[in-house]
C-alpha cells in the first residue's frame, strides 16, 4: 500500500507533490505577472499534517528557480529582531556591490618602501529599521530582474504585535510596486485569530487557501 506523501514528516518535502500542482502554477504565475500580482501575497491553512511546511518548501523552491532570494522565517517572538539583524544584513552584503568598504587608515614606509594598511568596514553593519531594509532589497534584486520572497510557518496571535511591522511594511512595499513576495502557514483558528486584528487588514486581502487531506490510493 502505497504512502499518503502528506503523512507529517517534520516539514521535509515528499517525494511526490500531490494535488497542489494548481496552487503552485499560481504561485509562478504571481511571480510572473509583476508588482500587485495577488498570489504574491498568499496564505496556507489547513489541519497538522495536510502540508502547509511543504508547500511553504515548494514556493521557495520555485522561487528560486524564478532567480527570487527567499528568507524563510517562523512566526515566534523575535521575529523582527532576527530579520532586521540577521537575514536583511545577510542578503545585502551578499547581494550589495557597495555592502564592503575599504579605507586607508594609515600609511607607513618600512625600509624605504611604501605601504598602507586598510579597514575595511560592512556597510550594513548596523541595523537600520525593517522597511529601510526590505525596500534596499528589493531595489537592488530588482535591478537583476529578481525579487524577494518572504515565507513565514506557524502564524499564531502570540506575536501579533510582530506580525503588525512585518505586515506594515510589506502593505508599503506592494504599494510601491517592489518585488515583494509573502507566503504564510497555520493552522486555520490561528491564522483567522491574526486576521481577526485590526491593524491586519492588509493580509485579510492575501490568497487564503484552505489544504484539506490529499487523496491518494
């Protein structure tokens, strides 16, 4: 008897994607059609085990097919502290020709000969606030033809107050037309707890869809 490739595995991705193939062309073809594109702001719900990781792996792969970066994230407390810390300094100094700065801090002329000693500094060292960051990485994806995706597992109402600057900020984003992408993952009471709150009423308008079991035989 063969295995329902949606049996909880921890997230892992199974070797047979089933009865999703619809969502993700979806997906894709957000990611195709440009700025303001609604699949580009998508949430899955469903019951444990019926694939809501998985799909979340799925779109990030795809993305990155597309030539999208993605930061991958889980809705827990510090959410905004690790994007605007860890991820966002991350990917520009990756993706910033200008993210690495030298400078001559002093010269010296040891045997005669001359020389130099040089600092060199990271350029985004310090972190500056969310939207700063976000918008710097699309502008510079942008300019490649690429764009960014940001995809968040376990939405719940204990960080709403997080998820408020994260939703803020992309609201701005999609306004500006950048090369923004979100995709959200929960369970149904929780994420319909979050979108329950006033200040969210940007992610009330995101694709909601709903992962039910996968039949297979």
């Amino acid at each position: 008897m063969a295995r329902n490739p949606f049996t909880p595995t921890f997230g892992v991705s199974p070797p047979l994607l089933v009865g999703r193939s619809d969502l993700l062309e979806d997906f894709v073809g957000a990611l195709e059609d440009g700025p303001g594109a609604p699949g580009r702001m998508t949430l899955y719900t469903g019951a444990r085990g019926t694939g809501k990781t998985v799909m979340l792996n799925e779109v990030e792969d795809l993305a990155r097919q597309q030539g999208w970066r993605v930061i991958s994230e889980t809705a827990t407390e510090g959410l905004v502290n690790r994007l605007v810390r860890e991820h966002l300094p991350a990917l520009l100094s990756e993706i910033d020709p200008d993210g690495v700065k030298s400078k001559v801090t002093g010269v010296n002329a040891p045997m005669g000969l001359g020389g130099a000693t040089w600092e060199t500094s990271e350029a985004h060292e310090v972190s500056p606030a969310l939207r700063t960051q976000l918008t710097a990485a699309c502008d510079l994806l942008a300019a490649n033809g690429a764009g960014l995706l940001l995809t968040l597992d376990e939405i719940h109402h204990q960080v709403v107050p997080e998820l408020r600057e994260v939703a803020t900020v992309l609201q701005h984003l999609v306004r500006e037309e950048r090369e923004i992408a979100f995709v959200g993952a929960g369970l149904p009471s929780a994420v319909s707890a979050v979108l329950n709150d006033d200040v969210l009423t940007f992610l009330r308008r995101a694709d909601r869809h709903s992962l039910g079991p996968v039949a297979f035989p």
